[in-house]
C-alpha cells in the first residue's frame, strides 16, 4: 500500500502565519520520508485570494534538500505559465537536486485570471500547453533545437533520461483521451475519467496502463476522538472544498471532487472528508487494496499545522504498525 503527502498551502491569514505553515510543510515531509512514504504532490495556482503556492519547483526543491527517497511530484504544473525554455532548466535543476526523483503532471490551467496575469492567451491554451511540453521534451535531450526561428540548448540535462516523467492532467474526457492518443500517462482530477484514458488506450491497441490507486478519502484525519475533532477541522475543511468548488465553477466544463458546502455538518455526510479513529484507518486501509494508497493533506485549508501533527503522530504510532502486522506495508 501507498503512503502519500498533498499540499496546496492555501490559508487565509497574515504572512507570518505561513512562514510557520511553509515550515511545517518541510517538517512533514521529512517525517514522511523517514517513514517510507513514496511521493509528496504539490500544486500549482497564482494570483489565489488565499495563497494558493504559485512556486512549486521553489518548494519541492527545498523539500528536495532535507529528504533522501520520498519522490516530488509537482501536480500539477501548469506550464502555459511559464517561458518553456526557462521551465525545461528550473526542473533540470530539480531533478538534480533531488538525485533524480522528480515527477510532474502537466496541467493546462482553467483560471482565466491566470493566464490575464501572464499574458497568455487563454483561447488558445491548448495549443500553448501541447507546444510546452514538446519543448521540455526536446530541451531535456541536451542536443541543439529551434524555437522561435533560432537554435537553442539547455544545459545541465535532468539526472533521469530522456527526463523526468510528464504525465498529463485534466478533469475532462477530452483530456482523457488526449493523453492516450498522445502516448502520455494520465491524472486525472475527477477518477472516472481514467476509465475512458483507459479505454481509449484499448482501441488504439496500446498496452494496459497501471492501475489508478484506490485512494482513501481526499481529507483524512486520525483521531481518538472524531466527535471532539470534527468542529477543530472544520471550518478548514469548509475552506478547501468551497474555494475548490468555486474554481470549478470558473471553469464552465470538466467535473470536480469538491463541492460547495453550508456547514460543518453538512461536510461530515461527505464521503471525500473523513475524521477516523486509528481502528477505522487501518479499516480503509484494508478496503483499498489491491492498488491501495492512503494520501494524508494535512494542511487542508490552512488547518493548523499543530493539529494537522496530531493526526500524523497517531497515524505513526498506532495504525502504520497495525498496517504492518496486516502486512499493508512492508
């Protein structure tokens, strides 16, 4: 089974408020590589009316630095935003510095607002998101290419060749079956949309691709006391999947996990967000598999990192040895 980290960094509030959350992101993934978790996935949003982190490769390459084996996954990356030349040398680095365990799905944006504040033209976003991707493509072959009527090299190479993976996001089924027309892998935003990228593999006579984890609930918290903890996660809970939601909207097509909600009690009827006794873990645990993964997002709409720490320590302490003795890990 899986062991997984997610951050967006969202958190209405003060910047010295997310100096500490920035810190306690870093701790956490420390604690998770320590405990063999394999990846930490990161965002990507800008502009956010919450400090949704623009700055990806920034973060993980700091993450990069204070681990050794969990892999950084930046999911997704939106690479309309970005000159594709500078990009291609940026995740190089990254690469480097994390001795070779960068992933990235690549992610065409759906905010208007962020492509009015890059420049880039958001009617032809497409075409801006496919030619990126053949460039980092190229760049990372260390061999001279043309881009805009000249020849152009980028040095260092990425330690994995040709370079690390690029997996294609999207939460439409035209993204679905782009990516396996294109020969990429697949992430989708909404689950059932691996089916059609499966069965458009299928009728293009291409191999079977891995199976999509079965993942737990988006939100998962572990307590000894979920009645005590549900009004403490809450209204962090409440932030997330409204400002989700609300995003979603702006983007007029596609389909989303996260939906607009009223009240804390109206989110405990939601199967996505679940606050858990140690016993009902190790129960989903047991649920997931084969293909299981358990993904922790401690910092959910800016839930306080101690209490985000309280969930983690009990999960280390009381359900990860259980997963074991179930030999749900190794």
């Amino acid at each position: 089974m899986r062991l997984t980290l997610r951050f967006d960094m969202r958190r209405p509030g003060s910047d010295p408020e997310l100096a500490g959350m920035y810190a306690a992101m870093i701790d956490m993934c420390v604690w998770a590589d320590g405990l063999g978790f394999e990846e930490v996935f990161v965002g990507e949003h800008h502009g956010a009316e919450d400090s949704y982190i623009p700055s990806p490769i920034v973060l993980l390459s700091a993450v990069a630095s204070r681990t050794k084996s969990i892999r950084i996954h930046v999911s997704a990356l939106l690479v309309t935003m970005y000159n594709p030349l500078r990009l291609a040398e940026d995740l190089a680095v990254l690469d480097i510095i994390s001795n070779g365990r960068l992933r990235m799905t690549a992610g065409m944006g759906y905010r208007p607002n962020e492509f009015t504040m890059f420049g880039v033209d958001f009617k032809t976003r497409l075409n801006t998101y496919l030619e990126n991707i053949g460039i980092l493509q190229k760049a990372w072959t260390g061999e001279p290419f043309e881009y805009q009527g000249r020849t152009v090299r980028i040095s260092p190479r990425p330690l994995q060749r040709p370079g690390p993976r690029i997996i294609m996001g999207g939460s439409t089924e035209k993204a679905a079956r782009r990516a396996a027309r294109m020969g990429f892998d697949f992430m989708p935003g909404f689950p059932a949309h691996y089916e059609l990228y499966k069965d458009e593999r299928r009728v293009l006579g291409l191999p079977e691709p891995p199976p999509l984890p079965n993942q737990a609930p988006n939100f998962l918290f572990v307590t000894p006391d979920p009645a005590r903890d549900w009004p403490v996660v809450g209204p962090a809970l409440l932030h997330g999947t409204n400002m989700y939601a609300q995003w979603a909207a702006e983007r007029g097509t596609g389909s989303t996990m996260y939906q607009s909600i009223a009240s804390v009690a109206e989110l405990q009827g939601n199967p996505i967000f679940q606050v858990v006794t140690p016993q009902q873990c190790l129960a989903f645990a047991r649920a997931l598999e084969p293909h299981g993964e358990l993904q922790f997002q401690p910092l959910f709409g800016g839930l306080d990192p101690q209490v985000a720490w309280r969930s983690l320590k009990l999960f280390e302490q009381e359900v990860l040895p259980a997963m074991r003795a179930a030999g749900l890990r190794a």
